[in-house]
C-alpha cells in the first residue's frame, strides 16, 4: 500500500450486520478505524456483531448512520434504494459523509438522493463468498473488490479496498449488472454442479464423493481460470455422442432432475466448443440432435 494516500480513521456505522457487513466492519476496525454503531435485526445478526464487533452498541438505523463519518450499507440488493430514499427524505445524511454500499448489481447512482445531502457515495463490492466469521478476515487477503466511485473519490475507495486487504478493481457504472452476474453465474452455479455431481456419486453407490469429486473439480477449475475454453475435456469436447447418449439415458433412470442441467450445460459447451474450433460441425450436429431430443 506504498504511495496510497490513505483515509483519515474514520468513525464507522454498519447497517445490515449480516455475513457481508459483519466482516468488513471487522476488516475496518482492524485497519484502525471505529466502529460506533450496527444495526441488527435477527438474533444470527446479532451473535455475528457481539463477535466480529465486540462492544459495538446495537442501535436503529438513523442512530447508527448519525454518528458515522463512513456508513456502511450492507443490506440485501432489493432492499438497498429504498433504504437510501427513505435515509435521504428524513434528512439523516451529514455533509462529507461516506456513503458505502456493498452490492454488486449496483454502482453509485443507486446512491444518488445522498448528492443532495452533499454526501459521497462509494460502490465496493467484495468478490467473494462470506461465512460471518473470522475465517472471513484472511480470505479478504488479495480479494478482488468491485469498485465504482466519482474520479476525485477514486483513491479513497481504492485506499478502503486496499486497507481491508483486498484488491481493486475498477467497474464502471453501466457494467456493474454485468460484472455481477458473471460473479453469480461463476460461484452460484458451480455450488449447483457440485452438490449435484455429489449427489449422483452417492445415488451411483460411491462411498466418498467429496473423496472421488473434488482433485478432478480442483484440476479443472485450476486449468479452466489458466485457458479458458482450452481447458475443455470429456465427451463433449470429442463429439462422443455414444457417451452422452448413454449419459443422458442413466440420468433419466437415476436422476431425472439432474439430467435437466446436464443437458443445458452438455449444450452450452457443445457450442462454445464448435465455436472455438474445438468441436468438427460434423461431430457437433449430431451431438446438438441428441440434446435437443432429450431436452424437456
């Protein structure tokens, strides 16, 4: 962090002490700054701020936004514009306060009624899966954060970023929705995949699919993050129809609702394989025929 002009420590109020909020109080408070208030609503909140933030006083939402110099705003997505206009219609914004919140889907203008109280808004957004817990401090480690702020409010942003131990990355206003569904399809889906590969190892007789599933997983995602497309094996790639013919006929047996993304996935590879030049057109046709047969 040589060379970044850092923030002044700042008082800090974190509404939404959930997985996300929690955690990177935690992260700001090690940084060295204070934490004056949270707001929690369910006991797990609760239990989560009495550990990560320990004699932080629990308080409502204006309490907590009132004696910040940083709000941190880490609600649910749906939930975040509505919080904002109703904080901005009762006046509860300072002047040079910093706005954060930690969504992905949204950049800054989701934070635009704070303008008129002259407060600045910040989007940052960490690329990562939390548990709430203190595990979750280390994994910030090089954590690549979602960032989105004015220009002149760039380096404090970054210096946040980089004061918690992640890393930023510069997302402009009108990619935030993207970004964030790469981010959801990437982590979100695989967690789909696995559980269900998991569970069609169990339902074939295997004693310890974690065992069996997970150097293959690791060796795939490793080299799929180093080539991309490149990376693709199996029968797909080969336009070994035979294969996915009988794959799909088992799956109809064993576990019909896992045949539905077989499919879907056999057919986005299929395609993405044909495009890159992996898969002959005469192999992928074929193949394409007998996923669009089985597709229900």
């Amino acid at each position: 962090m040589d060379g970044i002009e850092h923030p002044a420590r700042l008082t800090v109020g974190v509404v939404g002490a959930g997985r996300v909020g929690a955690v990177l109080g935690a992260a700001l408070v090690r940084a060295g700054h204070r934490v004056t208030g949270t707001y929690a609503v369910s006991d797990a909140s609760r239990d989560r701020a009495e550990t990560l933030l320990p004699g932080v006083p629990v308080a409502d939402v204006p309490t907590v936004v009132g004696g910040a110099e940083l709000v941190l705003l880490a609600v649910p997505d749906d939930a975040l514009a509505a919080l904002v206009a109703g904080l901005s219609a009762t006046g509860a914004w300072q002047a040079g306060q910093l706005v954060v919140h930690t969504s992905g889907r949204y950049g800054t203008a989701v934070l635009e009624p704070v303008r008129a109280h002259h407060a600045l808004p910040l989007a940052l957004h960490p690329a990562m899966t939390f548990s709430g817990t203190a595990m979750d401090l280390d994994r910030l480690a090089d954590c690549a954060f979602g960032v989105t702020a004015d220009d002149p409010l760039q380096p404090v942003a970054e210096a946040l970023v980089l004061e918690m131990g992640g890393a930023p990355v510069r997302v402009a206003e009108e990619d935030r929705v993207a970004y964030h569904a790469a981010l959801a399809h990437g982590a979100n889906h695989l967690v789909t995949l696995t559980a269900e590969a998991l569970e069609l190892l169990g339902r074939a007789g295997v004693d310890e699919p974690r065992r069996v599933l997970a150097p293959l997983m690791h060796a795939a995602l490793d080299n799929a993050l180093r080539g991309g497309d490149a990376a693709l094996t199996g029968p797909v790639a080969r336009g070994d129809v035979g294969t996915v013919g009988d794959h799909l006929r088992e799956l109809d047996r064993l576990a019909p609702e896992i045949r539905r993304t077989y499919v879907a996935l056999a057919r986005a590879t299929a395609l993405r394989a044909l495009d890159a030049g992996r898969l002959r057109p005469t192999a992928a046709e074929p193949l394409l025929d007998i996923l669009a047969d089985q597709e229900r």
